[in-house]
C-alpha cells in the first residue's frame, strides 16, 4: 500500500485533532476519506474539505475508487492518512485486496445501541464483530485519541 502511512477509524472524519496533531505528527501530505455515503454527499465533502489543513491535499471517496486508485500506487511518493468511519469499512477494504495490517481507532461517537469500551470509543455489536473479523485477519489496531497518547490494544477492550 505505496503513500498510505496510518490508517485510522474516526466518525468524526476531518476535524481538528486530525488537521492539527496526526497530519504533523505522521507529516501526512494527504487525508483520505474512504466512505460510499461521505463520497456521495457533496455538502460533506465540501464541509470536510474546508477542515482540512491548506497544506494537505484530501481524497474524499468511495471504497472501490480508494481500493483502485492504492493498488494501483496512486499514492506512492506521498504521505497518506486513510480514514474510516467505522470498522466495517476497513474490513470492506481489507476484503477487497488492501494489506491492511494495522491500525488504530480514534472516535467512535455514542449513538444508540453502542456501549462504551473507552473514553471516546463506543461501539455496537455489529462493529465488535467487524474488529473481530480484523483482528482475527491479522490486523493489529490500536485505540490512540491523539499520536502522543500511550497505544491500547483494541482486543484488550472488547
């Protein structure tokens, strides 16, 4: 996966612990959002956009363009930070023929039928069984709010 160097799962998407402390800190070039609805959704793509550092160029997509365009080595010489919005949608990706083999998990907001596992990550049953899903495939996922925060291991809270 030539260009991507982080791969996290925020509902949030691009917001301001992205823009400021992940693109610095890794010294991303590109933020990608690899959601079918976000892609579809011109208002929140334009929304994310305006978010993003001016420096950083975003790619916000589809998880077929985003499997197309990384194995094709679209990304190869840049700084890449892949974003989902849920477990599922790595798991899309991974099935689809992405080397996903780590991983970490910011924010997943409360919403109904979640419960909490850490500060800030709240999860259903079908997102559990997705992590499972990758856990089980090899991946290693960390859940890290921030880059100086100490790594937890996902499968430690589930």
């Amino acid at each position: 996966m030539k260009g991507i160097v982080h791969i996290r799962i925020d509902d949030r998407l691009i917001h301001g612990q992205v823009a400021a402390f992940w693109t610095n800190s890794l010294g991303i070039t590109r933020i990608m959002v690899a959601n079918d609805e976000v892609a579809a959704d011109e208002m929140q793509k334009s929304l994310l956009r305006m978010v993003a550092p001016a420096s950083v160029r975003t790619s916000i997509i589809n998880k077929e363009t985003a499997v197309k365009n990384i194995s094709a080595g679209k990304y190869e010489g840049q700084r890449v930070l892949l974003i989902a919005k849920n477990p599922k949608d790595v798991w899309e990706l991974k099935e689809a023929g992405l080397d996903i083999k780590e991983m970490n998990v910011g924010n997943m907001a409360s919403r109904e039928g979640t419960r909490s596992i850490k500060r800030s990550v709240n999860v259903t049953d079908e997102d559990v069984e997705y992590f499972n899903k990758l856990l089980n495939a090899g991946v290693d996922i960390n859940a890290i709010m921030v880059p100086d925060d100490k790594p937890c291991k996902l499968k430690d809270l589930l």
